[in-house]
C-alpha cells in the first residue's frame, strides 16, 4: 500500500484520487490493462489510491499481478454483486475524489489527464466526461471548457449516461449514498442521485474511459435474465419518480426529466429484447397506474418526443414494435 494518511505538502490529508477497480472472475491480463492505465496517469504514489475488490472471483488474480502489488490495495470478498464491491471500495477509500472503473475499462491518458487538471484547479464536486468503445487517438483533439453548472441544472438541460465510470467525483458529497445491492442498473439510480448532491459539475467532451467490447455473455439470450434486468429497471425508475415528490421546485424538474429519459429507455428495451405485444402492454399499465404513463411531451430530444408520441397509441405501439427490434438493438442505453 502506497497511500499514506499524513498531510501532504498541500495540506490535504491522504490521496488525491481513489480508484475503485471491482473485478470478478476477469482474466489477469485484462486486470493489469486496466490497472496499467491508472498507473501510468500522472500521479505521485501518494496522490492516488487502487483499491481492487474481488468480488469472490474463482481464482486470485494476484499470482499474476504481483509486480503491481505494492501500488494497489487488494481486498477479497464473497461474491455479492458489483454494487456490494463498490459499496466497499467506497468505505475503504481516503482519497478527496472517487474514480470508478470496471475491470474490463481502462482510462485514456491523454484526456483523462484533462480531467485531473480541473480536479486539481477548479475546486469542482463532479467531472463528468465521455465513455467509448471505440479506438481513439490520444494525440489529436483537445476539451471543450464549460462553465461550472449544479448537477441539477445538467440533469435539467441534457441526457445523462447513469454509468458511474463517466466521471470522478468529491467523496464528501457522498454523504450516506450507496450503491443498491441486488439490482441491476444501480448506476441509474446512484447517478442520478449524486448529481443533485453536487454544486459545481463539469462536463468535458473527451473520451476519457475506454470500454472494451466484451465476449458475448449468453445468458443475456436467457429469459429469465431479460425479465430480472426491466423489473430491476421498473424498480429505479419508480423509486427516482418517488424520490421527485419530495425535491425542490429545481430539482423536481431535474429528475422528472431524467425519469422520462428513463422510461423511455425502458420501454424501447422492451420492445428490442422481447419483441412483445402483451409484455409491453402490461408493463405500460403498470407504469400508468404510477402516473409514469403517458410519458410527458416535452422536447427533451427529439428522438424522446417521437418516441413519447408514437408510444401512446395502438398504432404508434405496433409500428415500433415492427422496427425497433431492427434499427435499435445496438442503440440500448440501459441493456448493453
């Protein structure tokens, strides 16, 4: 272990940047690819904290990882879910910021080194930044400056990716926010609640997390996994249509828009992966006795307002189910 609890010379006490590496049953070659990224940023060894948890994988990875063991924290678990290893990651960290990355990501150097000058310089809660799965050459291109903005006028005024690895944020606007264990999509929720804990969020346009493409899992063709993911995902989004009830006038707005990004993503997943009528019709009754349905016409985007306007009538309904298991499969925002 690298960090150190001392006062550094800037007067902060412990690490810069915690990095939170959850890992399951991921071959070690795809573990030092991901570590190696964060290695090679350019942080001391006592500005940065690796934490690896091993959520009960089969095999330690650390027979083949023990030239990296003195700059990583590296903390076994029984299997609990990626939400239960964040959730310690979280508790073990002693960094001012939090970095979450998955096993099989890695950072881009060159831009998410712009991300650490903001973290560095301006002081901000969140930096928010973009997550590709596309080869990118870290010699070209730059960032686009944006003033600072509060998470809620982001969350009022822009789509939101939920995946928690698209940003780094200040650990004390945590507060008692967790990850919620057995769900799927927990990024959703914990994302969307994060953002109206923070005051001065920036969002750079930069490619800053690389997200490898994985094998094919089959058990994403098993029913049974389908229908786990949209009820996990019907869940969220009717605990954040809740949890809008008790908000302020601002925030309110913030989160009503986000619920209706939500739901329409929700309701396109339904269409791609099951291709049926009676799933869809039941769960869109389901989501009207929540006042979740209709979805409210606002030009959010204009895809949502298409989308918020077919959905609602027969015609519309059997129209997108006839093309969106076409046109939308490599378009899911909450599946894949």
């Amino acid at each position: 272990m690298t960090t150190t609890d001392s006062i550094q010379p800037n007067g902060r006490k412990g690490p810069l940047v915690t990095f939170v590496v959850a890992c399951h049953n991921h071959d070690a070659l795809v573990l030092r690819r991901c570590l190696e990224s964060i290695l090679s940023l350019s942080l001391s060894s006592a500005d940065r904290e690796v934490i690896v948890v091993d959520d009960g994988s089969d095999l330690c990875p650390m027979n083949d990882l023990m030239d990296m063991a003195d700059s990583i924290v590296y903390v076994r678990k029984p299997e609990g879910g990626l939400s239960s290893a964040r959730n310690l990651g979280i508790t073990m960290a002693k960094g001012e910021f939090l970095q979450f990355v998955d096993a099989d990501g890695s950072l881009v150097k060159f831009y998410y080194e712009h991300c650490l000058d903001v973290v560095r310089y301006n002081n901000p809660d969140m930096v928010m930044f973009a997550i590709t799965n596309r080869e990118v050459d870290e010699r070209v291109g730059g960032m686009v400056d944006r003033k600072a903005m509060t998470g809620a006028e982001f969350m009022r005024s822009n789509n939101v990716s939920g995946k928690a690895c698209g940003y780094i944020f200040r650990r004390d606007v945590l507060h008692n926010l967790r990850f919620s264990d057995h769900l799927m999509h927990e990024d959703e929720e914990f994302t969307s609640l994060l953002l109206l804990r923070c005051e001065q969020l920036y969002k750079l346009d930069v490619p800053a997390y690389f997200c490898h493409r994985r094998q094919p899992d089959a058990k994403r063709a098993d029913k049974r996994w389908k229908l786990k993911r949209l009820d996990d995902t019907e869940t969220i989004i009717k605990r954040l249509y809740r949890r809008a009830d008790t908000l302020p006038h601002k925030e309110r707005q913030a989160m009503q828009r986000r619920v209706a990004q939500l739901t329409m993503d929700y309701l396109r997943s339904i269409i791609i992966l099951t291709r049926s009528k009676h799933l869809l019709e039941e769960r869109i009754a389901s989501l009207e006795r929540e006042g979740l349905f209709p979805l409210p016409e606002k030009a959010y985007s204009r895809r949502y307002l298409m989308f918020a306007k077919m959905i609602k009538t027969t015609v519309g309904r059997n129209l997108l189910l006839m093309t969106l298991p076409i046109v939308g499969k490599g378009k899911l925002n909450i599946i894949t």
